[in-house]
C-alpha cells in the first residue's frame, strides 16, 4: 500500500476518544490508520481511514470496504505499536498520533510513550496530542524548537529522559535553560519549564526524552494548580 503523499506523513488513530477539534492535526494528504477502536475517532474527526488494525477487543471489526489487518488477541504489540512498526516498515518518517494519551487506563498512556520512543530511534518525528497536551520525543542529531502562540498558548514546557540517562541536553529561550546537562529518569530536573520567547530549542547528545507542553491546569476551586 504506497504513501498517499511524497513526504510519507501518517496520522494514527488510537482509542483514547477524541475532540472534534483535534481535526486540526490532520493535513491533507495523510495516510490515516486506525487501530481497532480508534474507528470511532475517524468518526468524531470526519474522516475515513485508509487502514484499520486491530484485534477489536475494545470495537467490533468494522463491516467496510477499508483494508483491514486483524490481530491475535493474544501477541506481544498492542494494536498501536503493531501500527507503528507497520509504518515504519512503509516508509512513513512523519507520524502523529491522535487519541493515545489519557483515558482511564494510565498503562496504555505508558505504552503510548514507548511506542513513541520506538518510532523517534527508527528515525520518525512523532508528535503525541490530546485537547491539553502535546509530547514529542527529543534524540540525538534532532534539534526539537517548540512554539508558543496563539495558536499553542503552552503554559508549560517538560523534559524527560525515558529509557535511559539523557546527555548533552541544551535548552534556549526558556526561563530555566541549560546546558551540557544530565537528565537522569529517576530526577525530574526537566519538569514545568517555561517560554522565555515564542520559541524554545532542545538538544541532547545522547540519549531519548520526552518532551511534554501543556496548557494551564486548574484547581477545582478554579485557580491555577
């Protein structure tokens, strides 16, 4: 099944339900996966999927004309990471996926993050993104520059190193930049930093992290957590 378009771009839809407005993720063009319940998520986002894989545990397998791959139930890759690794193997470097973070088992958020580490070292940009949240991965050789603006009124920026130490990490135009800095997974150094400017840059020299911008966050009596 070839790219829909040259620049291999593909947006996965995972089962985490979903906003309409995460529509705004979508270009034209993109070649859209769903897995297994993640059919709903085209639904809310009105659009048709090119694949669907699943082993439809969470969904039914879906009566359509789409492709679809179904898994075993029982296997080592949840339906998202075997999506992954099916992209990967199509030539797809430019992934994002839409309802694969929050929802009521923080387990499969955990295993969102590593599917998102394994898509960064077999050399895709992955972008993770709900209504409040957007995580990508920061790895060697690729410089990540995070915006802030109207359109991404980020109140927070985080860094995390995920699997492993993280070295080399420099950070500008942010209120608490670093330099040639160890990150380590078991010390939150990275955690709620902020925009100094619009924009932000983050390398590493080794290593993978996890880079997490989130909007405010409030309390129930509605002040600022």
């Amino acid at each position: 099944m070839p790219p829909k378009n040259a620049e291999k771009r593909a947006v996965v839809l995972a089962a985490v339900p979903v906003e309409p407005a995460l529509a705004a993720y979508l270009r034209p063009g993109d070649f859209l996966l769903a897995c297994d319940a993640g059919v709903r998520n085209a639904a809310v986002l009105g659009v048709t999927p090119d694949l669907i894989i699943g082993d439809f545990d969470s969904a039914p397998r879906p009566d359509t004309a789409v492709p679809v791959i179904t898994l075993p139930t029982v296997k080592d890759d949840t339906d998202t990471h075997y999506a992954a690794r099916w992209l990967l193997e199509h030539g797809y470097r430019d992934i994002t996926l839409l309802g694969a973070l929050g929802g009521r088992r923080p387990e499969l958020t955990l295993a969102s993050y590593a599917t998102a580490l394994y898509l960064a070292r077999g050399g895709a940009r992955v972008l993770l993104a709900d209504a409040g949240c957007e995580v990508r991965c920061l790895v060697p050789g690729a410089p990540l520059t995070l915006r802030q603006d109207a359109a991404r009124p980020w109140a927070y920026f985080s860094l995390f190193a995920f699997g492993g130490a993280l070295e080399g990490v420099t950070i500008r135009g942010a209120k608490y930049p670093l330099q040639n800095a160890r990150l380590t997974p078991e010390y939150p150094l990275g955690v709620s930093n902020e925009f100094a400017a619009g924009t932000v840059t983050l390398r590493c020299t080794a290593g993978c992290g996890l880079v997490l911008c989130t909007r405010h966050s409030r309390t129930p009596d509605g002040a600022p957590a």
